[in-house]
C-alpha cells in the first residue's frame, strides 16, 4: 500500500544501464486536471453556442427565400455547430499537448504531464492517436473506462495511453 507521499513510477533503463524512474501522476491530479480543462473548454464552446443562437434568425433568414426555415437548414446548421464543439474538444487537448510540452492548462496548474513511455516529449502523432482515443472514450463512456484503467493497470495507463505509447508523469 502507497503511503500518503509516496507514488508510483515509471522505471526505464537507457542503453547505458542507467535507470531513470519517472513519478506517475496518479488518478487524483488526472481527474482535477481534466476538470480544469473541461472548465476552459465549457467557457469557450458556451460563447461560441450563444453566439451560434443569437446569429441563427439572421442566417436562417439569409439563406430562406421566403422567410421560413426550412428544416434541412436547421438541421445541417446544428450538425455543423456540434462538430465544430467535437473538434474544439480534439484540438484544445492535441495542441496543447503536441506544443506545449504535454501540458494542457490543467496539467500545468497540477504540475503534470504527458510523456512517451521512453520518457520523451510526444510528438503530433503521438499526441493525434491519443487524443482520438481519448475523444472515443470520452463520447461514447464519459470518461468512465479511462478511470477504471487508471486504476487497476500498474503504469496508471488508460486506452488511450496503451494505443499511443505514454504516460503521465509528475513535472519536476
């Protein structure tokens, strides 16, 4: 059983024999991390809505010669404002992770980040297939099968850790 300030690590050996041990960040800083993230996100994709309502009479009246919505109108405008949200979601997390170290806004303030399993940075297609995964988990289970994985896997890895070769680190 861990102690309250111990955690676990991540143990690689370099081609020189020397062991570089890597504290995992743990599901506790994850899960506030996410949260953090989502928050920012939330905010952003809540303007972008508002604005998506308060323009929708102007555009449907543009685009309706007689002044009434049609339908498939309304339609492809809502399809095309939920993935613009879906893609919002994927890139604010791809991004910040492919250029700012592994670090999203979350992971900064909670002093984490993402790494490879060889303890290097994550390059964009890297960062790409874990992102896809993660956006795959988080649509079709919440985020529910990530939290188990964390939890009952030793390298506190969840799929989308497995499918692209990382982990989670304390940032030192």
């Amino acid at each position: 059983m861990l102690q309250p300030n111990e955690h676990q690590h991540h143990t690689i050996w370099t081609p020189e024999l020397v062991e570089i041990s890597l504290p995992l960040a743990g599901i506790a800083r994850r899960v506030v991390a996410r949260i953090v993230d989502q928050l920012i996100i939330t905010l952003f994709l809540a303007g972008v809505w508002i604005g998506f309502f308060l323009m929708l009479p102007s555009v449907l009246k543009l685009f309706s010669p007689l002044g009434k919505a049609e339908p498939v109108l309304v339609v492809i405008l809502f399809v095309g404002a939920f993935l613009f949200s879906v893609a919002s979601y994927f890139l604010y997390y791809w991004a910040f992770h492919t250029f700012n170290y592994g670090k999203t806004p979350g992971k900064v303030w909670l002093g984490i980040r993402v790494v490879t399993d060889r303890g290097g940075q994550i390059n964009i297609w890297t960062s790409f297939i874990r992102e896809l995964f993660d956006l795959l988990d988080m649509l079709l289970f919440s985020g529910s099968i990530a939290a188990i994985m964390i939890l009952v896997t030793d390298q506190e890895k969840r799929i989308a850790d497995f499918a692209a070769g990382t982990i989670v680190i304390l940032d030192r």
